[in-house]
C-alpha cells in the first residue's frame, strides 16, 4: 500500500506528476489556489481503522490524523495558525473530506481508536505517585509529529461543535488522551480555557466531564496549571453568580462544588488563594464601612459577596487542614460585618443568609460564633406585628431573596417566612451545641429572651413553636448538668472534656430529633403546590366577576330609574367619594397587592 508520510511529500509527488503534463497547466493550477487534496472516501478510512486495530500502524493513525484536519478545518472554515498577521491564505489540504457520512466516519475513527494506538507505542508510566508523561517515554519520537497536530484539531473541534453528545463524545476522547495535552504546556494552556468555558456554559453532562479532566490535569501536572486553573475557575464562578434564581440556583451550587473539590487538592496552594480573596472581601466591606455612598455599599449587598462568602465558608469547613485554620478568624469577622452594615428589615434575607452561612462553619469547624443575638433581634422585630395586609399569594422563596420590596415587607407572607427561617436557623444553632458540656451556661440567656418574644408576640403559632423549643432546650440542659455532675475531671482539663464531647456528639436528644421533624414537615409543606384551579372554575369566577362589577358600576338601587336619574346619582356618588365612586375597591385592592409582591417568576431585585 502506498506510504504518505508527511504532507511535503505528497505536495512535492504531485508537483512532479503535473510537471510532466507540462509547465503551463502547473501555473494554472498554481494561479487558481491549486491543490485541493486527495478525497477521502469510506473505503480509506475503514483501511486506515483496520490497520490501526491489527498492528497498530503508525502511517496508517498519521494519515487518519491528515483526514481530521481537513475535516476540521473545511467544517469550521477556519485558517491554518501558521498565517502571519491575520493573512487570509488558504492551507494546502492532504486529504479532502465532502458529506455528512464521510465526516463522521473520520471523527468517530479518531476517537474510537487514537487512543488506543498512542497507548501502545508510548504506554503509560508511573513516577512515584504520579503518571509520567509520554513526552519521556522512548516511543515518543515516533508519535510526535503526528500528536501535536493532532490535539490542535481536537482542540478546534471541541470548540467548534454545539451539539451536546458530539461535545461529550470529544470531552471523553481528551479525557482518555489528557497526558498527552501535558506534553505541551501551550495546548494545555488552550484546553484549560476551552474546559474552563465548557464548564460554565455548557449541558449539565458537559459541565461535569469538562471538570473531570480539569481535574485530572491538576492531579498530573499540579505546577503551575493548578494556580492558574483555580484563578480562572474562581473568576468565572464569580461572574455567573451575578443574578440567582430558582433556574440558575443548582448551577451555582455545582459550581461551588467543583471549587470546593479541585481547593482540596493542594492545601498550601488554596490558603494563598483564600488569603487573598477573603482580603479582598474585607477590604470591600471596610470601604462601605468608611464610605457614605450608596455604590460603596453594592459592592457588599449583591449576590456575588454573598455566594463568595458561602464559597470559602465552605471551603475552610470541608478541606480540613492546619494551614487553612487561621483564615477562619478573618472570614468569620468578614461575615459579621457584613450582616450588620444595614440593620434593617429590608435586609433581613440576606442577614438570614450570612447566618446560614457560619451556621455550615459552626457544623464543620467546631468554632462557636456569637449567633443567636443576631437571630434574637430578627424574632423581635417581626413577632411584635401584626401585618395589616392580609397574605394573598405564596410566600417569597427567601433562598433566591436579598433584599425585600415594600410591599413584601408589609405582607404576612414575608413577615411569616422570615419568622420560620430564623426559628429554624436558631434551632440549628442550639443544635450544633447541645454536645457541648457548657450547654446550660450558652442557651440560659436565649431561653430568656425566647420567653419573652413568646409571651408578647400576637402571633399564636409562633408561640406555640417558642414553647416547644424552650422545652426541648430546658430538657437538653438538665441532661448534660446531670451526666457532668457525675465527672471527675475538672475544667482545667482540656483533653477530658474534648473526649467528654466527642463522645456526645453522635447521640440524639430532643433539640436534634425536634430540628429533624421540624424541617421534614416544612419541607412536605413547601413542596406541596397550590392546587391550580380547571379551565370551568376559571371561565365561572371571571363570568362572575364580570356580573360583580357590572352590579357595582350601575349601583345598588334596585328600582328602575330613567338612564339620566342614573347618571346623576352616579356623578353625585363619585364627587361624594363613596365605595362605588372613582376609588379602588377591597377586591381590586387584593389584586393589585397579589399582582405586585408576587415575584416568584421575575426573580429577587438585585442592586
């Protein structure tokens, strides 16, 4: 079978086949743009695939790699890189793939089989705990030239193709073939912003398996690419957690967890990162302190400083290691801070948040924080009123809220929803505690304040669950006074009272099996929908409100008068500004109210 070789050689063996039919057609052809490589047909590929499966032919992969390029570029009618400044010339083609089936033959040949072959010439080596690189493998002269343009055209396509199974097709490939990628730190560098937007924008499934190989690429080659990956991966979390809504909420999460996972690899590398952006967090929340301009205060309340906050929270609760340990202080100090630059209702959500927030760090670290005031100053506030507009709609989704609008914050709804979320964040807290041997000395003064937020708030369902909750406390309390009566270590002794509470930490008591049954019933609640009237109950209650108003608009005379007696009446009511005048009446009122607060499908007003 014939043997190419390189590209040289089949543009140099066709030169001297139209030199001998004469020097005139060869500048003719030169003129026109001349060469347009050999057709590929399905016969050649299937050639090519047999002689790679059986004996693993390296002309055979080259020229298959030949058939991608031109197959890449005359889809994605792109240029060759070697042009100069931008120069529109057109690259002498090999090969020429035409049609769909011919395509995808080529494209699925490469990445069913490629692999495979590279494999077998440059087999993968271990060096100490990780892999070695094929680039020092005494195969690797024999592969090389046709590897590096290979990955280029990988590289072209996955940029090129939108079709998400055509994207994990060629995701899986690079996967399969990530060392080779090491090799050359330029195509590193390219696949790992390819990667870094696949991961941002992509399918849930393309998301995931472009992780998968950044990752992959950090475990193998962690100097530099790990700094420089996990500087570009936090850059475009930030910039898509611009705006949160119910749609965009799981993507976010899962950002957060592909940070969290790839932080953990390197621990030194992470604090250096962490020290610099929680520096950089405090010194946003230090030039609202200090400012009086409403921009520098944006800066702080939107939904990038609070996911950012949550991130490192996370990160310094999940990667548990000493170098990390310091960062807690500032971040914490941060975090109350910000919770505190606008003590008023209007940011109660986001307050609610940050508290959430330490809450995870509380559950993880160990470290107590000061809490229960901040949630006490909420369950004040809103158990002492009454609401003067009735709840019309659903309750605001708090988990997509920063900041409540005005109507909210005059609604039963908000004033509901805010109330539920601090009970159960402060039973969390007393949660998270009731191992603790000094239970009774930290919950005493909350019970006192609890008591007196239940004995004055008008709100009986709230004084109900403040009962049970100071019960459920009082109970833990008495337990763990009577279990360290009975201890013969004294508080001097670090070391026993560490065990003392470890050996607590697993058990349940009535705070725990109280959260656990408090959150299983408000979750069933949240997930039950609101049953949404037929297409019959809809036509009848607008037919009747219909009729309803045009018994309004005419008037509650029921005797028969002349249409200009109507009409004086009519002119003498709206001039005297009665219910059936020019005002809004009660059930329009409602409407407009529903209409107004409802923001479940517009998503939070973000600043």
């Amino acid at each position: 079978p014939p043997h190419i070789t390189s590209r040289a050689e089949i543009v140099h063996s066709d030169s001297e086949d139209m030199e001998s039919e004469g020097e005139g057609r060869e500048r003719e052809e030169e003129e026109e743009g001349a060469y347009k490589g050999i057709p590929v047909t399905l016969t050649m590929v299937q050639k090519w695939v047999d002689k790679i499966t059986t004996a693993h032919y390296i002309p055979a992969l080259h020229n298959l790699t030949l058939a991608l390029h031109a197959a890449v570029a005359g889809i994605l009618n792109r240029t060759r890189r070697g042009v100069r400044e931008g120069e529109e010339e057109e690259e002498v083609m090999v090969y020429r793939v035409e049609g769909t089936p011919v395509f995808n033959a080529v494209v699925v040949a490469c990445l069913k089989h490629v692999s495979t072959c590279l494999s077998h010439h440059t087999p993968p080596q271990q060096h100490g705990r990780r892999p070695q690189l094929p680039s020092s493998h005494k195969g690797w002269s024999k592969v090389r030239r046709t590897v590096k343009p290979y990955l280029s055209d990988l590289l072209r396509l996955s940029q090129g193709v939108r079709e998400p199974s055509m994207q994990c097709a060629v995701l899986r490939h690079m996967q399969d073939i990530v060392l080779y990628f090491a090799s050359y730190p330029k195509l590193q560098r390219e696949l790992s912003s390819t990667l870094i937007s696949l991961w941002a924008g992509g399918e849930q499934s393309v998301q995931v398996l472009a992780f998968l190989i950044l990752r992959r690429i950090t475990l193998v080659h962690p100097h530099p690419s790990l700094h420089r990956t996990l500087k570009k991966l936090y850059l475009t979390f930030v910039r898509n957690c611009k705006f949160t809504t119910p749609k965009s909420l799981p993507q976010i999460h899962f950002m957060q967890n592909c940070l969290v996972e790839l932080l953990a690899v390197d621990p030194p590398t992470t604090y250096q990162h962490a020290f610099v952006y929680i520096r950089q967090l405090a010194v946003h929340l230090r030039t609202a302190l200090t400012s009086n301009k409403k921009d520098a205060q944006q800066t702080v309340y939107n939904w990038q400083y609070v996911h950012c906050l949550d991130l490192w929270t996370r990160v310094l609760g999940e990667v548990h290691h000493d170098a990390l340990r310091p960062l807690v202080y500032p971040l914490v100090q941060t975090t109350l801070g910000a919770l505190q630059l606008q003590p008023t209702a209007r940011y109660y959500p986001l307050r609610l948040h940050c508290v959430e927030t330490l809450l995870n760090l509380i559950a993880s670290t160990g470290t107590y924080i000061p809490l229960p005031p901040y949630l006490l100053e909420v369950l004040e506030a809103q158990s002492s009123k009454v609401s003067a507009h009735p709840q019309t709609g659903k309750p605001p989704d708090l988990t997509c809220l920063l900041k409540a609008t005005k109507q909210q914050l005059q609604s039963r709804g908000f004033q509901s929803a805010i109330l539920n979320k601090s009970f159960e964040l402060l039973l969390q807290f007393f949660a998270s505690h009731t191992h603790h041997i000094g239970f009774p000395e930290l919950a005493f003064p909350i019970l006192v304040r609890l008591r007196k937020v239940a004995k004055t708030t008008p709100l009986s369902w709230l004084r109900m669950q403040l009962k049970q909750l100071i019960e459920k406390v009082e109970e833990v309390s008495r337990e763990v006074e009577r279990e360290r009566s009975s201890v013969s270590f004294a508080p001097k002794d670090a070391q026993l009272i560490a065990a003392w509470e470890r050996e607590r930490r697993g058990l349940e008591n009535p705070v725990s099996r109280f959260l656990a049954t408090w959150c299983k019933v408000h979750q069933q609640m949240s997930q039950q929908a609101p049953r949404q009237p037929t297409s019959q109950q809809q036509a009848a209650q607008e037919k009747g409100g219909r009729k309803k108003a045009r018994r309004k608009r005419v008037g509650t005379n029921k005797k028969k008068v002349s249409s200009a007696q109507a009409l004086d009446k009519r002119e003498e009511e709206v001039e005297g500004g009665g219910v059936e005048g020019g005002g809004v009446r009660d059930d329009e009122a409602d409407i407009v109210e529903a209409f107004e607060f409802s923001s479940d499908e517009s998503g939070p007003e973000i600043n």
